[in-house]
C-alpha cells in the first residue's frame, strides 16, 4: 500500500510542476510588449509606396525625373527604416 501512496505523492507533484510550469508560460507571453497597429499600418504603407516608386523609376526615361525619383526612393528608405525600428522597439 505504501508503494501505492508514493506514486500518487509523485503524480501530485508532476501535476504542481506542469501548472507552474504553465503559469510561467502564460506570465512571460504577457510580458511581450503587443505590436503597434498604426506602427504596422506605416512600415506596410511605406513598403507599399516603395514599390510602386521603384516602378516608376524603372519605366522613366527623362534623366530629371529619373533624379527626382532616386531621391524620393532614398527618402522612403530612411522613413522605411525609422518605422521599422520603431516598431522593433515596441515588440
């Protein structure tokens, strides 16, 4: 009969262990900072802006114009990687 107590002693305990080691799961997934929707929206808009730039850089053939879209390409970037930066710091 002893033999019979241990192993439910033992179960007991594997029991404990699973739900704290469950409780711990659940407080570090809280910890996680949410995602930004609006920082999300951005960083999505701008790549969306830098596609359809890139394609018209591509389909132009004035060298003033090809100029104008190069820098407005350029500024994109850096918008581009300042929200992406952005939002790497809130998640």
């Amino acid at each position: 009969m002893g033999d019979a107590g241990e192993g439910l002693v033992d179960a007991e305990a594997r029991i404990q262990e699973r739900m704290d080691e469950r409780e711990r799961e659940r407080l570090a997934s809280r910890k996680k900072a949410p995602v930004d929707p609006a920082a999300l929206s951005r960083v999505e808009s701008l790549r969306l802006a830098r596609v359809d730039l890139q394609r018209q850089a591509e389909a132009t053939t004035h060298p003033r114009l090809q100029a104008m879209r190069a820098q407005a390409l350029a500024d994109l970037d850096c918008q581009l990687a300042e929200a992406q930066e952005a939002l790497g710091k809130d998640a």
